[in-house]
C-alpha cells in the first residue's frame, strides 16, 4: 500500500454489502473549547481522497465544538468483517452548493425535521416537537423545502487512517497511514 485511498473504498465497498443499511454509521469525537471530548454516531455521506462528509445542525453540540477546535477523530466498525477503520484530521464546513444538493436529495419528512429540531438544545416535551414539526409542514405544504440556513456539511480531511482487522489470539493486524503534506506514510503497528 502507497496511499490509503484504495483499500478504503473496497473496505467501504466491503462493509456496504455486509450491511446495507448502518456500513456508513461512524463514533464522530470532538472536543470543545476546554477540551472536554464528546462522540455520537454520525452517516458518512461521502468517502474519498477530498475526504470524509457528513451533515448535520450547524447549532449542535459536534458543530460548536468544531467551530472552537477544527480537529475530530472518527472510528467505524464492522462487526461481521472484523474490521474497524479510525481516521483523524481537520474539519471543514462544506459549501452551500454541496450542503443544499445533499439537502434536495433527502427525503421530505427529513428535510421537516431539520427545521423542526433545535438540535442539543433542551426539549421540555414531546408535544413542543410535534408542534414545531406540523408548523414547519404548513410551511412549505406544497412547496420544495429549502434547505435551513443553519444546516449543512462537513468534511474531515485525513492526516491519519488506521486499518485495523481482527486477528487470532487478538494479534489483529494494524496498517497505521499518516499524511504529511501530500505524502503517505504507511506503518505496521503493534496489536
């Protein structure tokens, strides 16, 4: 291996057929501005040499916390396949253009409730979000729903990926590449 970018996509290739459904489920961590670390799960939505995307609330607890420091960590795993994928990097918003075509592309009651929900903010009770969801349809009943100015992209761009598989007596294998400018590094690493 030369560079991460092929064995990448095949194991993204390779976890896609294994589950079609959660392949893209990924622990996105961040930490805020005291340094306090905090995951979630997050959907890649692409995952390529430009890097890996995701969206999500620009107001939200992962978003404040990029804004205060742009680094994050993701780590995927794929039981069935024995594989775990970590990547580390910068993260940076994605453009309005990239934000609204993923927008379009979602379905109608998704794109309702990026409006309706005031993500990691406090919910007093359900009936709030349900009102705030039936407002938000009355809205733009009949009507394309535009993509809300406070919701969009990210992508982190990879200095680091690790490639980990599952091995007898837990002696898993290990393929730790690291990026300096825009050359690899690729080592073997200790289980």
């Amino acid at each position: 291996m030369t560079e991460p970018w092929p064995t990448l996509e095949r194991w993204f290739a390779d976890a896609a057929a294994s589950d079609p459904v959660f392949y893209n489920a990924a622990a996105l961590a961040t930490a805020d501005r005291d340094g306090r670390p905090s995951s979630r799960i997050v959907l890649l939505k692409r995952h390529d040499r430009h890097g890996v995307e995701f969206f999500t609330n620009r107001a939200s607890r992962k978003a404040r916390d990029l804004a205060d420091r742009p680094d994050a960590a993701i780590c995927l795993f794929w039981p069935r396949l024995g594989r775990q994928l970590r990547i580390e990097g910068p993260v940076t918003a994605t453009s309005s253009e990239r934000s609204d075509a993923y927008f379009a592309s979602r379905d109608r009651d998704s794109q309702i409730g990026a409006w309706a929900s005031r993500q990691s903010e406090p919910l007093p009770d359900g009936d709030t979000l349900v009102a705030r969801i039936a407002a938000h349809a009355e809205r733009f009943g009949g009507r394309e729903v535009a993509r809300p100015p406070f919701w969009g992209g990210y992508v982190m761009h990879p200095t680091v990926i690790e490639f980990w598989s599952d091995g007898v007596a837990r002696l898993h294998e290990r393929q730790e590449c690291r990026r300096r400018d825009d050359e690899w590094t690729i080592q073997s690493l200790f289980p």
